[in-house]
C-alpha cells in the first residue's frame, strides 16, 4: 500500500533535520529513546544524525502531539 505524501509539517522537519537532528527527532517523537539515539549519532558524525532523523520522520505519519 502506498503511503501519503509528507505533510507540511514533514516537510519543515526535513529541513530542520539538516542542521539540528535531535530537535527534528524530539518534535515528531517526543522525549524517548530516539531522541537518545539521534543524539549519539549526531555526536558520532552529523551525516548519521541526519540519515537517522530523516528515518524517523518518513517511519512515523504524525507527531507525537496528535492524537
């Protein structure tokens, strides 16, 4: 099945990803262990934070705040 098209919203969060990862992460995800882990890899090098943060934006449909 196809997924939709990112939102605005995913749309920003890509961009934001580019220079601060973990800031991308904790908006769509909340305070948790992706957060954690965007960090640890943005410390390890910023391409890693980066691929991992564009992950969990196009994995997860909304942010954690929507219900």
């Amino acid at each position: 099945m196809a997924r939709p098209p990112s939102s605005t919203s995913d749309v920003v969060l890509y961009f934001l990803a580019i220079f601060i990862p973990p800031a991308s992460v904790f908006i769509k995800r909340g305070c948790g262990a992706d957060v954690v882990i965007n960090c640890l890899l943005w410390i390890l090098g910023w391409i890693p934070g980066v691929i991992h943060a564009w992950w969990i934006i196009s994995k997860y449909e909304r942010p954690a705040g929507y219900h």
